[in-house]
C-alpha cells in the first residue's frame, strides 16, 4: 500500500515504571512491534474510543495495527 509519509512528532512523556518495563518485555518478545507502533495504536485507539471521529485518527489506527510502512 503506498501512502504518502506522514510527518512526524517527538514526544518526551513520563510513564510509570511498571508501564515501561511492561513495554519493554512486550516489544523485545513482539520483534513486528516498536514503541513507535504501540504508542501510535495505543493513543489512536483511546481517542476513538472517546469520542475522535475524525477519519486520520481511525487510519493511524489501523495502520499501526496492520503494521503499514506509514505509520
């Protein structure tokens, strides 16, 4: 599926150690996964789910799900 780069931001956020280390274990067993891509389909999830009906936000979802290149 070719798709056009989208732009991306760098983000410093602070989590709970607990959260991180979960993190780590899942993305060093699930070598298909990044934070990139968690983080991506994490909060594109949670804004769809609380109201977001904005069709770019259902997209980023998906592809971060289906893991496309765009992402």
């Amino acid at each position: 599926m070719a798709t056009e780069m989208q732009p991306r931001i760098s983000l410093n956020v602070e989590i709970p150690e607990e959260l991180y280390e979960s993190l780590q274990t899942y993305v060093e067993t699930h070598k298909t996964w990044s934070q990139h891509r968690v983080f991506c389909a994490a909060l594109s999830l949670f804004l769809m789910q609380n109201g977001t009906n904005d069709r770019r936000i259902n997209r980023l979802y998906l592809d971060a799900l289906f893991d496309y290149s765009a992402v």
